[in-house]
C-alpha cells in the first residue's frame, strides 16, 4: 500500500502490471538509427502509440476502473479529457462492462470524440480546456454519484502509467535515460516511481509545451501552481496545474522538466513520420523533440516515449506542413513582378532553374503596398532544404525581384 509520503510504490507498479495482464498491449521497443545519428547515442522508441485506444492512457483508465467496488460500478463512471484519457476510460469501461460519461472540450479532435462513442461512453462537450471539462465532470459525480475518474491526479491511474516503466527496463535492460511527455504528470511520475526503485542511476527527463508548461514553475516553488494560459497545440499535455498525487512523485523522483515549442514537435513529427513511419500527435513526440532540440542531457542508451498516436487527419496536414517550414524545406514567398505579360511565366521559370517545386501560385493586384504597373504574386514553394532555400532566394533577388519570406527559414 502506498504509505503518506509516498503516494505511489513499485509494489503498485508491479500489482497494476498484473491487472493489466491480458488487457493491454506491451508495445514494441525499435531503435531508431535516424535519430541515434543525429544526437550522437543510442535512442530507442517505446511505441506507445501503438497501444489499444492509440496511447498510453489505458493503462492507467483499467486500473483505476478495474479496482472499483461493485457497489461504485454499478454507479457508472465520469471523465474528462482532451480525446486520450476519453479513450482509455470509455474502452476500460466497455470491457469491463460500466457506463460512462466523458466531458470533452469544445473543438476536441474529431477522431478522438468519435472513437470514444465508438466504445460506448456517453460524451458531453464543455469548455475549451480539459480543466474546463473536468469541472463539468466533478459537478456530475457530485450530483449523481457516479466516480470520477481523473485523467492523472489518482494513485491508482499513475500506477497503470508506471507499467510502461516495467516494460522498458525489461526491453532495455541497461538504460541510462528516459525521455517522455508531461501534462498532468501521470505517466511521468509512474514510470519514475519503477525506474527509481529498480535503476536508480538512470536519468527521468519530462518535456512540456512550452505554452502549457506548468511544472517547471509548479517545481521551483515546492508545490503545484496554475497557469493562467496556455497555448499549444498539443492537446494531449495541455494542463493547466499538475495532479498533487504525481506532482509529489515528479519533485522526488524526476532529474529534470524541459520544454519544447510547436515548431519542435512540428520537426520531430515529420522525423518520426519520414524515417520511422510512425504516425505520432504532437503529445506524443514532445520526447522526440527534445532530443533533437539538445534539451536532454544524453547518457546512452536513451529511450525517448511516444505517448500517443491519436492526431487528427486535419491537424497532421497542417503539422507536416509546419514542420516542412521548421527544416527548411517548405517556403511562402510574397514577390513582386511586373504587370506586363511574360512577366510571371519568367519567375516562374526562375524558380524552376533552381530546382524548386512550385505548390501553389496566388496573383494579385489589390495590394496597397504595390506600385501602379506592379503586381504581388505569392508562393509556396518545396525546396531540399535550408541550403536550397537560401540559395533560392538569393537567385530571385539577385535577378531584381523585391520579396518578402512570409514562411520558412531563408
């Protein structure tokens, strides 16, 4: 049992990792010889988005949700969640055979709310922020009886996350370090309550968003605090205070909390989706991100988490984008030309002799900014890189034509 000062105990881990025998997937350890190259170390890649419901987050759902009582069973059971947590809940409580009710932000990935439904949880959706919904959520248990389940702040969800521990030290037996994504601080604080207990030498890094960091701070000070606002487009760690229960096993445990933007992850994604096919939510490589941002203190041989595959199609398309302007291979370009004809079929023709890929061509003549007889034509342009671009740009200038790089890295 968990003792005052120690919410979680390996004993938990281990107790929750023989729940969960048979009910979720130990998901694969790969080593990526992409990034080991690029960081200089061995990295591997604990594949938790290949988990069932798609992350991480049913670990922690059955356990909680297996342990209790019939009496409270039979109540049903509440969440709210951004789409990860929703999953793992609505999915414990389909196998389990439990009613629930899940709370989700307004403008929550669409396949993420639909996959909950599709597991048979009832969904509400209030607010914009998980801690939006959560409120909405306490308000039913209070009123109807039903249990709440927390998404991280519960000794027994962060003992379902610790299983992921368990199973990278039986992957990788000799592992120095450990790299995952934090918003709560669930998974975090249980794979840092195994790791401590059985390899104490090895190195615990959690990775915020940088719009949504709220450990960091929470930590410096001794004690949880709120944000005031967040900004992030990585919904999955998008909490605004830290859970008490792993916040308490985060300041013990864990050698350190950085932080990541939307570009890194944006850049990461595309590694992860380019050289290892993986469809990874911005969530889910935050770990990946920090690796190739040099955040990380790297003691070989490192495994970096990617928490959660669950990204909506949409998003991806704008992700990729992003982290194609990140690298240095995707551009907008405003330029301007004369209004005579011939004269775009020469730019165009210019930026062919350089080899780039033109995407799309938008010409117009309304921009208060142009002289009479001129013309704005805007482009998104493919290049092979910031080498390319560079000297892209450099070729247009050096043939007369006044731009403006409203994308990219020059």
């Amino acid at each position: 049992m968990a003792s005052p000062s120690l919410p979680v105990t390996l004993d938990d881990v281990i107790a929750a990792q023989d729940l969960l025998s048979g009910v979720v997937r130990p998901t694969p350890l790969e080593y990526s010889r992409a990034l080991s190259e690029r960081v200089g170390a061995d990295v591997y890649l604990k594949c938790e988005n290949l988990q069932r419901a798609g992350s991480f987050k049913i670990r922690g759902a059955y356990t909680r949700i297996a342990r209790l009582s019939e009496e409270e069973k039979a109540r049903g059971i509440v969440a709210a969640s951004a789409g990860n947590h929703a999953q793992g809940v609505a999915l414990a409580a389909q196998l389990l055979g439990i009613d629930s009710t899940v709370f989700m932000p307004i403008g929550a990935p669409i396949p993420k709310l639909l996959a909950t439904r599709a597991y048979g949880a009832h969904v509400e959706q209030v607010g914009t922020t998980v801690d939006e919904a959560l409120v909405a959520a306490k308000e039913m248990a209070a009123s109807t009886g039903a249990i709440l389940i927390h998404p991280f702040d519960h000794a027994d969800i962060v003992a379902g996350q610790g299983t992921c521990g368990l199973e990278i030290l039986d992957q990788c037996p000799d592992v120095k370090t450990i790299v995952t994504s934090a918003g709560g601080g669930g998974l975090l604080a249980g794979i840092s309550t195994a790791v401590r207990a059985l390899r104490p030498q090895a190195r615990i890094v959690g990775v915020q968003a940088e719009g949504a960091a709220a450990y960091p701070a929470s930590l410096a000070a001794g004690h949880p605090l709120a944000l005031t606002t967040m900004t992030t487009m990585a919904d999955g760690i998008a909490v605004g205070r830290p859970g008490d229960v792993p916040f308490a096993l985060v300041s013990r445990y864990v050698d350190d909390v950085v932080t990541v933007t939307d570009e890194d992850r944006s850049a990461a994604l595309l590694v992860l989706l380019e050289r290892h096919k993986m469809v990874v939510e911005p969530a889910g490589g935050a770990s990946v991100a920090a690796l190739l941002t040099g955040k990380v203190d790297l003691k070989p041989p490192i495994v970096a988490i990617l928490s959660g595959g669950n990204i909506d199609p949409m998003l991806l398309l704008r992700v990729i984008e992003h982290g194609l302007v990140s690298a240095g291979r995707f551009l907008r370009l405003a330029v301007r030309t004369g209004d005579q004809p011939g004269e775009l079929a020469r730019l165009l023709a210019e930026i062919a002799e350089q080899r780039a890929n033109i995407v799309d061509v938008a010409h117009s003549r309304q921009n208060p900014r142009l002289s009479f007889g001129e013309v704005e034509v805007q482009l998104s342009v493919e290049t092979r890189g910031p080498d390319h671009s560079a000297a892209l740009i450099g070729a247009l200038r050096s043939q007369g034509y006044p731009l403006t790089l409203l994308s990219g890295t020059p």
